[in-house]
C-alpha cells in the first residue's frame, strides 16, 4: 500500500514557519497544526535559506521538468508491460 503524501499551501507553510518562530516551539506548533515535526522544521530551514517562496517552488529548469515527465512516462510503460505480461499467462493457459 502506498502512502499517500499530504501536499500544503505555500501560505500554510509560511503561516507555519512564522508561528513556530514566535513561539520558539516547532513541537508543539507542528502538534497543533496537525503536521509532523520534520516538515516544519524543514519549512523552517527553507525559509531560513530564502528558498521557501512562490519564485523557487516553480520549476522553470527545462531539464528537470523533462526528467520527471520521462519519469511518468517509464512507470506507465512499466504498468502497461506488467499487464500485457499477465494476459499473455491468461491466454496461453486457455489455450493448452
């Protein structure tokens, strides 16, 4: 089963980071906001470097964005192989 991963708001992010900043507690913030601990002390580090922000979020590398559509692409492929694997066992065991 896979786990499904939780996507937040870049607001959420930042409105997460700043409230662990007055607070000084990124425990009891994350507890609060119902998020686990690692994330926000990981928003807090983007933000700290200045990389938590709507400019860095978007992809504008060409190649990055190649590599993940190629990424897509190869699992479909591999699904698609799987299952025509599957039905050629089918088939063949219907005909002997």
């Amino acid at each position: 089963m896979k786990k499904i991963r939780k996507n937040y708001s870049l607001e959420f992010k930042i409105q997460a980071v700043s409230l662990s900043e007055q607070r000084g507690n990124v425990s009891l913030v994350a507890q609060e906001l119902g998020i686990c601990k690692e994330s926000l002390v990981n928003w807090r580090k983007l933000h700290k470097e200045g990389r938590l922000t709507k400019e860095k979020q978007i992809s504008s590398d060409p190649i990055r964005e190649e590599l993940l559509r190629l990424r897509k692409e190869l699992e479909e492929t591999k699904l698609e192989r799987d299952i025509l694997k599957k039905a050629v066992g089918i088939f063949s065991k219907r005909d002997g």
